[in-house]
C-alpha cells in the first residue's frame, strides 16, 4: 500500500505545485474558471497557498503518516468545495475538480492503510 501511496501522492502533489503555480501566475485558464465560479481575485493567493501546502503535505506524508493523512484529507475537501462551487453557479463543467477530489480520496486511503 505504501508505495500506491507513493505514486498517487506525488503524483497528485505535482499536479498541485503546477496548479498553485499557475494560480499564482493568473493564468487565463485559471482565472476565467474562478471568475466563472465567482471567485473573487483576491483569494487566488490564499488557494494557491492552500494548494502548495497540500503538496508539501503529501509528500512530507511519505515520511510522516499523520502529516499525509492530514494533507490527502485536507486536498479532498478543497477539491469537494471546489466542485460544489461549480454546481453552485451551475457550470457542470467540474471533471478536473471532481477527479482530484477522487485522487485525494485514494491518496488518504492508501495512507491510512499503508
């Protein structure tokens, strides 16, 4: 399990580094699709910092189970508020949202039991 564990994390901790990046840098993806969510522009450093913080996590949780517990738990709930977000405003277009809340979801799985 541990090493399930180990793929899905930092896996799911790159395409975190790479989202808080882009989030940070005010790609025209990102911000159209916060803007579509009604996101207002000043929280686009707080969630990017909320992001890396999730990818330090679990990456720190290959060493420290508690800390990836914590850190697979916390990204599936920013990513379970990011789908309601999207369902809020009626834009079904959340695939991305929805399947990182399910990577999260089995990230805190595999390392509960690893």
């Amino acid at each position: 399990m541990f090493i399930a564990y180990a793929v899905v994390g930092s896996l799911l901790a790159l395409a975190l580094a790479a989202s808080a990046t882009f989030t940070l840098q005010r790609n025209d993806q990102v911000v159209a699709s916060m803007q579509k969510v009604q996101v207002p522009d000043s929280w686009l450093p707080r969630l990017a910092t909320l992001k890396a913080a999730g990818a330090t996590g679990l990456v720190a949780g290959l060493w420290v189970t508690p800390l990836g517990v914590a850190a697979a738990a916390g990204v599936a709930l920013y990513f379970v508020g990011a789908v309601v977000a999207h369902l809020r405003v009626k834009d079904y277009e959340l695939a991305p949202a929805a399947v990182l809340a399910l990577v999260a979801a089995a990230a805190l799985v595999l390392r509960t039991l690893a």
